[in-house]
C-alpha cells in the first residue's frame, strides 16, 4: 500500500511520526548540553574585556568546576563579560555569525 494513502487515511499515524522525528531531533541537540561536542576547537578563543568581532553565538566555556559550556548570543560592539563565579577565567568562542535584527538594513529603528 502507498505510503501516502496510508497517512492520508489516518492522518494521527503522520502526526505521531512527525512527532517522534522531533523530538529525536531535541534530544540529540540536548546531549550536547550546548556545550563543545562537535565544536570547532581551532578557532580563536575570547575573554572577558576583548569587544565582539561579529553578532552570534558564542560558546561559554566556565572554569572546569564551574559549569558545563553553552551557548549565548552576544552582540558585536559589546564587551565579553566577566562571569560572576569563574570571573576572568571564563573564555568565548564563535559557534555561529548571526546578524542582530535590528542592525538588519530592513529592521533598523529610526531615530
């Protein structure tokens, strides 16, 4: 029987299907813990105090006993900041160029 009679007929089985791919997709990007597994390592580590080069996502990597790595947008312009419990420790690497909405020519706030 073609596949997508069958999900035509009982349009709950493609829903459960749809359902079950999303969320294999959310629980093999969560093992991640947004942290450094396949991450580029050869890139240029930031730390606190040096200004964003480009809008992104960073990833965060804390002192080993702090906390795990993950991922913050940061906005070029700004400072890399100082984490309240690694403090200057804790260092910033691009994961991700992503432009800031309202830096897009089509979102720009006027003055």
């Amino acid at each position: 029987m073609d596949t997508t009679f069958r999900m035509a007929q009982n349009p709950e089985r493609r829903f459960k299907k749809l359902s079950h791919r999303k969320l294999q997709i959310h629980h093999s990007c969560a093992s991640r813990g947004g942290g450094g597994r396949h991450r580029n390592t050869s890139l240029p580590l930031y730390k606190p105090g040096d200004a964003v080069p480009e809008s992104g996502i960073y990833e965060v990597i804390h002192d080993a006993d702090h906390r795990q790595a993950h991922d913050a947008v940061m906005i070029v312009g700004n400072t890399f900041p100082t984490c309240e419990t690694c403090e200057a420790r804790v260092r910033f690497r691009i994961v991700r160029t992503a432009p800031y909405i309202f830096q897009d020519q089509d979102f720009e706030e006027l003055p």
